[in-house]
C-alpha cells in the first residue's frame, strides 16, 4: 500500500530550536505533516532526495495506553535522515540514520525527520516546535 497525496498536507510552518538562553534557529520551512496511519508508516519512503530546508513531521500521538515509544526505519529510504522524537515539544531522542539499515527507537507524541546534518543543534532535552511561518497569511 502506498500513502495518497493527499495523506500529506504542506503547511505554512516552520520547525524551531528554542534554546535556553532564549536565541531561535529555525531547522525547516518547507514542512509536511502527516497523521493518517498510513502516511505514517510509510514517512519517506521511495524519496532519493529532499530539499535542506524539508521537514516531514509525523503527529504519532498517545497510544491506548498512553505515550509509547515510537520505532522509526530506514528500510525503502534512500537518503540519510536526522530524526527527532519529541514529547509535549521537548526532544526525548535526536539520530543520524543511515539509507536503507538505520532503526531508531524513542518515546514521542510527535517525529520529525530531517535531511542529515539539518539537526546538528539539536541535543536530548532541547525545546523543538512546530511554528506558523512569519508569511503565513493572517
């Protein structure tokens, strides 16, 4: 089974690094969220490459019995990623996954898959938010 188009909705968004000492560094503006099942398992699948400033965030929300770890594959992806697994905003987990092999694994009510490298400020208990984008029409 393949994800419909319509599974992804781009979104006039950002993904941002609070820092503690109160400085932003936004990590994507070209963001795509997805919370269907499906779209889901699948992430990015099949894609060769992704433009730098892409993010695919996927709302994994609670489970039955609430916040589980959530596992995060490579197989079928040909591009490297940097994921993060973040609960209420806060980051739980940040990876560097290889094509094809990679396998990661955290607690998350939300992931954000990132081209490699675009997550190199980003460390375990840092503060990562979906924003509206400053263009964003009113």
């Amino acid at each position: 089974m393949i994800a419909r188009a319509d599974d992804y909705a781009v979104a006039d968004h950002r993904i941002v690094l609070k820092q503690g000492d109160g400085t932003e560094h936004t990590l994507a503006t070209e963001v795509e969220i997805v919370d269907s099942l499906l779209a889901t398992a699948t992430g990015l699948m099949g894609r060769s490459n992704l433009p730098q400033e892409y993010a695919l965030v996927l709302e994994v929300g609670e489970g039955l019995f609430g916040l589980s770890r959530q596992v995060v594959h490579m197989l079928f992806v040909r591009t490297p990623l940097d994921v993060l697994w973040l609960v209420e905003d806060r980051v739980t987990r940040v990876a560097r996954l290889p094509p094809w092999r990679g396998i990661g694994v955290a607690r998350a009510d939300r992931i954000i898959e990132l081209p490699a490298g675009a997550a190199k400020p980003v460390a375990a208990g840092d503060t990562v938010q979906l924003t509206d984008s400053p263009d964003a029409a009113d």
